[in-house]
C-alpha cells in the first residue's frame, strides 16, 4: 500500500494507539518551542558583551534549531505518524532500521532506510509519564512500541520494558548539584573579589603553589571550556550515576567563568 494511501488510512486510526502510551502535546510544545526561545534569548543577553561570543553562542544556535525541527510521533496499526510543524506524514513500519532515546536532552530517534532531511534521522520530543527517561540508546515505553512493531515482534502493552525509571533521579541529582556549582561561583566572587584576595601566601608548599599555578591556568579561555566539555563527556559516560553528581558540580562551577571570560 502506497505510503499517501497509508496516511489517509491511519487519519482515522489516531484513536487505536497502544493503551499503555500517554501523549503530552505540553512537552512537545515546552521542547519544541519553548527551550529554543529561552536558549536564543539567553543566548543574546548573556553573551550580548561577552568575548569569544561567537564560539560559545553557536552551539547554543545550533541546539534551539535542532529542537525547532524536532518532530512529534504517534505510531499507529500499519505507520507511524509524524510531523514538524502542521502538516502529518507518516512511515510505514517496514521502513523503520531502529528507534532509540537520542543523546540530545528528551529526545529519541527513528532511523530509517533512506535519508530524511535535515538531519538523516527524525528526531522527535519523548512524551510520555512524568519522569520516564531511559539513557541515550536505551527504550521508554514510546520508543520501545515502535521499535518492536519495526521488528514484527509482539508487543505487551501491560509490561512494556526498557524504561529506566533511576536515571530521572540521577539526572536530576545531577543538575541539582550543577546549580549550586553555579551559584557557588558567584559566591566565590562576592567573597573573593579580587585576584589578591584569591591568591597563595609565599608561605605555603610548594606543590600548593603549583596546584594553585595550574588552577589559575586551567581557568583561563579556552582551557576553561575544555574543562567543561571534559567534564560533561564524562558525565554522560557514567550515564549519571556513579556520583557524577560531583562532576556536575565542577562543571557548574566551571560554566560561568566560561561565559564571562573569568577566571574561578
């Protein structure tokens, strides 16, 4: 069956998705929409003065427009429906290769057998219950459905599998420790406002002095950002546990020394 005669076909069958998935267009909408703003206006007040503005602001670009163009997926008996802004288009399940939670933040992907523009993949906004995360590669409940449907294999709706119900807590941990690096930055700042203040007396050891020296060095642009992106890539490689609540807490100790070009 052609795959337009497929998508008038399953217009009507929105209603038979699977019981135990909930859909939350609110997620969609927050993701979608309203991160990119929050990043590109962020974006524009934060670093309005900054040096090194463009380095540091293109990732940020770069992500408020890959969530701009995320799509919103509803799998149905014979497709899976999709789309990016208005208009619905759907993909039969024969021409789906896999779907996984992706590594960008509440996002998952389909891959299929050809090339879909921008990215290569569809990429769409995970809804479903309040918490379900599962780590990057790894199945909620939505994309666990497609992927077994993809497959031909039988899918229990009681007892989806897949879902990684810790990994919201870890995460969770982990920015939490992330802000109070940031607001301990700051603190740092009104206590110790000035290099002098920050600086080791002649009087102390001499590896004191040289782990001082190297502090000062690492906190410097661009070693500040390596920093933090070795920070983060060792976070996502501990999947957020094994008290990668402590990293956290570095890295958010480290970000905005690099906005502001400061030092720790």
């Amino acid at each position: 069956m052609p795959v337009n005669s497929l998508a008038k076909y399953e217009t009507k069958a929105m209603n038979h998705d699977p019981s135990h998935l909930r859909f939350d267009p609110d997620q969609v909408f927050i993701f979608k929409f309203v991160l990119p703003l929050i990043l590109l206006l962020g974006e524009i007040f934060i670093l309005r003065n900054a040096r090194h503005a463009v380095e540091l602001g293109l990732p940020v670009t770069l992500w408020a427009i890959f969530n701009l163009t995320a799509a919103q997926v509803r799998p149905c008996d014979h497709v899976v429906r999709y789309r990016r802004f208005l208009k619905w288009r759907a993909i039969p399940y024969q021409e789906i290769v896999d779907c996984k939670v992706s590594f960008a933040p509440a996002m998952g992907f389909l891959k299929t057998r050809r090339f879909i523009p921008p990215w290569g993949k569809i990429y769409f906004v995970l809804e479903g219950p309040s918490g379900e995360m599962a780590l990057p590669g790894g199945q909620t409940r939505l994309t666990a459905y497609i992927k077994a449907r993809s497959e031909g294999k039988p899918v229990d709706d009681a007892h989806p599998s897949g879902v990684d119900d810790s990994t919201g807590r870890d995460a969770l941990h982990c920015a939490v420790a992330a802000f109070v690096g940031v607001v301990s930055w700051f603190l740092s700042m009104v206590l110790f406002p000035s290099p002098q203040a920050r600086a080791v007396p002649a009087g102390w050891p001499a590896w004191l002095k040289a782990y001082t020296h190297i502090e000062m060095q690492l906190s410097e642009w661009p070693w500040n950002l390596a920093v933090f992106c070795f920070l983060i890539l060792i976070i996502l490689a501990l999947r957020f546990r094994h008290r990668a609540w402590i990293l956290a807490f570095l890295a958010g100790l480290t970000l905005p020394a690099v906005i502001s070009g400061s030092r720790l």
